[in-house]
C-alpha cells in the first residue's frame, strides 16, 4: 500500500515537474536542438496526463504517481544515455524519488533490479568501476533508511495505541481484546451481550469518486453520531475498513433493536457535500447459549459481509 502524501504536496510535485519539463522542451527548440526533443516531448505528455489524473477523483493515486516515476527513469537515462559527460549524481534523483513515491519494499526492489540491469545492459557503465555499484547500493539502502525507521515507529504506535488510524473508534485488534473480555464477562456474571454490525455502503464509492477526504468524512460522521448516541461503556471499534462493531454490554436484543434505530435516525440526519444523506446498513447479533468466542466472532464477520452485499 502506498503512504498517503497530502495532496497539495503531490499538485505542486506534478505541477513543478510538468513546468519544468516544458520550459526545457521550449528551449531546445528555441535554439534548434530538434533531435533531442522527442524524449523530452513524450515526458511532457506523460506529466501532463498524471496531473490530470491527480486533479480527477476517480483515479487511484498511485497511478499517476507511477507515472511521475516512470517520467523520472526516463528523463534521468535518457540525459546519461546522450551525454556521456553528465554527472552521475543524477542517479539519485529516481532512487530518491521511488522512496518516496512507492511503499518500502517495492521501492527497495525497483531500484535493485534497476541498477542490476543498467549495470549489465546499458554500455555506458561497461567501463564504470565496482565502486560505482557499491555506492548506488549504499545510497539506496541510506534512502531506505528513514522509510524503515519510520514504519517501525509507526508499527510501535499501532501497536500501543488503541485507537484506529482514521477514525475516532478502536482499532480492529483492540476491538476484539475489549469484546472477548466483555463475553467473557457476560458468561460468568451471566449478563447479557449485544453487538450491533454497521456497514457503510457509500465507503468505496466515496473513495472512487471523491477521493480519501470523502471517506475520512464518512467515518467522521457515523463515529461522531454513535458516541453521541450511545452509552459512554459501549465500545466502537472498526473491524475493517467500511465495517464497525458495536459493543453494547448488559443489553437485550430488544435494546439493541431500540439502540439501532436511535443510530439509524440519526445518522440519516447528517448530510455531505460529496455524497449527500449518510447511509448505514445495521444488524444486530447476539451470543448463543454454550457458543464460543470464535463461532460468534465468525458470525460477526459473516454478518458484515452480507451487508457489504446487499
């Protein structure tokens, strides 16, 4: 998956590399250099078509940052390739820019096999030293460095923190320490136990078409209205990614029906600008008598996967 980078910072990083590209190609041809100008014309069109696949919603993000990587692989061979006496510092301008345009490992992987590869295939390093190899080797695992440190520290935080990344509810794994300590509780103290499933149907599509603010809106607005409406020891954790669970300890199925639709009425109260009245979709579920903890947890989650079909 690939790290979220805001998106103002990803206008300016196309719109800086599309000015740039262009201004270039105007000036060889302003001064007649017409045979250089079809690489430099072809990167022109690819950057121009990731900044409009940027701008619209309906496009997965990674694609025109792929893009804007390959433009990257392209401009920086092609100056090494026609100018022999360009400085190959350059090269760390596309292993820089795949740590930061592609998760960890894929960029690890990328930048390996492409320094491999232009090692034994293009002739311009025949005559490179070993010392050439080794340092692009070292400059890409000091690159990858702070991408691992970083994703360690963000594993520590997921891992001490009990909250979900996107949302004011608990995290899936907490989620289903707090539930199996509350069935635990219900059976001994023989107490009663309900779960409401919630589903948010317009999730995928918000993202398709709006883009990940519209979501992070979505889950704003049903969170908000559940901890408004519920009880302060009923617990709302995210069991994946358009999917929650409601906890609600010492309840009847009868006052989980009254819990759903006092969420339900609310929720239908509350209006975006992207995808207009919020829709849910609820069920409640409840323990069976000398059922255990994993049966009941699979039941939850095949409650949730019929709602995401309906």
């Amino acid at each position: 998956m690939i790290e979220r980078i805001p998106r103002h910072l990803m206008t300016l990083a196309y719109s800086a590399s599309l000015v740039l590209m262009a201004s270039y190609t105007t000036w060889l041809y302003a001064i007649g250099a017409y045979h250089n100008l079809v690489i430099p014309s072809f990167t022109v069109m690819l950057l121009s078509t990731a900044l409009l696949m940027h701008i619209s919603n309906g496009i997965r993000p990674w694609v025109p940052r792929l893009i804007l990587l390959i433009s990257t692989y392209i401009v920086v061979a092609a100056a090494l390739s026609q100018h022999p006496g360009t400085s190959l510092l350059w090269l760390g301008l596309p292993l820089t820019a795949a740590f930061i345009l592609l998760p960890l490992w894929a960029a690890l992987s990328l930048n390996a096999a492409l320094i491999l590869t232009a090692w034994w295939l293009t002739p311009l390093y025949y005559t490179a030293s070993n010392e050439l190899l080794v340092g692009l080797f070292v400059v890409m695992l000091l690159l990858a460095l702070p991408r691992w440190e970083h994703g360690r520290r963000q594993a520590l935080l997921r891992a001490t923190d009990p909250n979900d990344d996107e949302c004011n509810a608990f995290h899936r794994d907490t989620l289903h320490t707090r539930l199996y300590s509350e069935y635990q509780r219900a059976g001994v103290l023989n107490r009663r136990l309900a779960v409401l499933v919630v589903h948010l149907p317009q999730f995928d599509m918000a993202g398709e078409q709006f883009g990940h603010r519209a979501q992070l809106a979505l889950l704003d607005a049903l969170c908000h209205e559940v901890n408004i409406h519920c009880r302060d020891h009923d617990i709302l954790g995210r069991a994946d990614s358009a999917s929650f669970w409601i906890v609600l300890p010492d309840t009847s199925e009868s006052g989980a029906l009254l819990v759903r639709e006092r969420i339900q009425r609310a929720i239908s109260r509350c209006v975006l600008v992207e995808t207009g009245q919020v829709e849910i979709n609820i069920a409640a579920c409840l323990p069976r008598a000398q059922e255990s903890f994993e049966h009941f947890t699979q039941r939850l989650e095949a409650r949730g996967a019929s709602l995401s079909n309906a």
